[in-house]
C-alpha cells in the first residue's frame, strides 16, 4: 500500500496521537482498507508535512501517531494569482484542480458581464466549500503542503480595483502581445480570464485602465477551461518553478 497523504485542519506536532477526521477515517478504513502501522503523511496547510503511523483502527474512527516533520513544502516562489470569470458546470471544477497542481497562491471567483450562473447566497456558499474541498484534493495529490487561497466570489469591478500585483495580466485572444513585453522579473502576477464567451471589450479597457497588459496565447481560441492552465503554466516556465 503506498502513503497516503492527508489534509487535517488540525494542530499538528511531532510526538503527537491525532483521531483522523470522520471522512479521513472512513476513506482509509473502508475503501483503503488501512492496517495498523500503515505510514501516512499529515499536512494541516500550515507548511510542511508529517510522517505519521497509525497506531488504532475503530468502527468510526483511525487514530495515528506523528512522528517526524519534513519542512519542504512544493510551493512556487511566484505569487501568482488567478481571477476567473464562473463558468458553467464542471469548467469551474477543473480550473481549481488543474491551477492547484499548477502552484497557483490564489484563485478568486468573478461575476462578469458574461457569467451565466446565477447563485443566491445559499447556493454560492455550497458552491464555494465544493470548490475548496476540489482544491483540498489536489494538494492531496500534488503534494503541496499550503492550501491556495480561495477567495470570496466577487465582482470584476470590486476585484480589479484592489488588485496589487506587481504584474497583471489580462487574457485577450483578439490582441497580439505576448509575454516578450515583460522586461523584469515579477515577483507577483495576476491573470484575468473570462468566462465562457469572454471578457467584454468594456471589461478588457477597464482592466487595461488598471495597467493589465492584453496577452494572447496564440491563433485559436482557447475554452474557458483550457485557457487559464495554458497561461498559468507559461507564466510557471518563465518566472516560476517549471523551469
């Protein structure tokens, strides 16, 4: 059985005997069919990750005891943020999985103009946690140590007026900039992408207004879901750790 690693909202310490959380205990009694003293790997997003065995399985519950501490944490020295118009679907979906893996810092829902879903506060709160446990899964699985922030969907206009990144990128098929227009190196990046359909050419001014530079990522048009990975993974080559 190979270690599995876990995400545990909870205080982790080296010398530490932690009951794993319900859906934890259930995932590695009843599908992994765990056994005792099987290794797993702890992470509470704080940094870094724990070695740890289980030392008693329950009907309900698996306890496990820490054991040792590994500091490295997969994370990109790039802050790079990326802001995104919701999709339909499962577009959304596949956008927090693939950035996560990708080392995106931070992910921030957008209503735009051309945003299709209609969520009232119930729906977009439900929407919002299934997004988060979406993200939890990745870093799960591509063994980063600290959670992106997932911020509170929000509107374009509130989004792009507290923007700070040191470097802004705005998605624009229809222009022909690409990232040669980029002298220095950024420590921080945000990328603005549409929803299905895009951007509005007004939505694309205003965000040109607040010094995001257009970048086209080539000939064909790219889905919503398609783009922002294609981008993220550029941007990761030129400035970040895919090197």
């Amino acid at each position: 059985m190979r270690t599995s690693r876990f995400y545990v909202p909870l205080p982790l310490s080296c010398g530490d005997e932690i009951t794993l959380p319900s859906n934890k205990s259930h995932y590695l009694g009843n599908v992994l069919r765990a056994e005792l003293g099987a290794s797993l790997i702890l992470f509470n997003g704080d940094g870094g990750e724990y070695i740890a065995t289980i030392t008693r399985i329950e009907k309900k519950s698996i306890t496990a005891a820490v054991l040792d501490f590994n500091a490295n944490n997969n994370q990109s020295s790039l802050q790079l943020e990326l802001a995104i118009g919701i999709s339909r679907g499962d577009k959304m979906d596949i956008v927090i999985q693939k950035s996560t893996e990708l080392g995106v810092t931070a992910i921030t829902p957008l209503f735009t103009e051309r945003t299709t879903v209609k969520l009232n506060r119930e729906r977009l709160e439900r929407r919002l946690n299934h997004w988060y446990e979406i993200a939890v899964s990745a870093c799960e699985q591509c063994q980063r140590n600290i959670l992106p922030k997932l911020n509170y969907p929000t509107t374009l206009q509130d989004w792009i007026s507290k923007s700070n990144a040191e470097q802004r990128f705005v998605l624009h098929h229809r222009d022909q900039n690409n990232l040669d227009q980029v002298r220095q190196i950024p420590s921080s990046i945000s990328l603005l992408v549409g929803p299905e359909g895009g951007l509005s050419i007004e939505e694309i001014a205003l965000a040109e207004n607040h010094r995001f530079l257009p970048l086209t990522l080539g000939p064909r048009v790219l889905r919503t879901e398609t783009a922002p990975l294609v981008a993220l993974t550029i941007l990761q080559h030129q400035w970040g750790d895919l090197r």
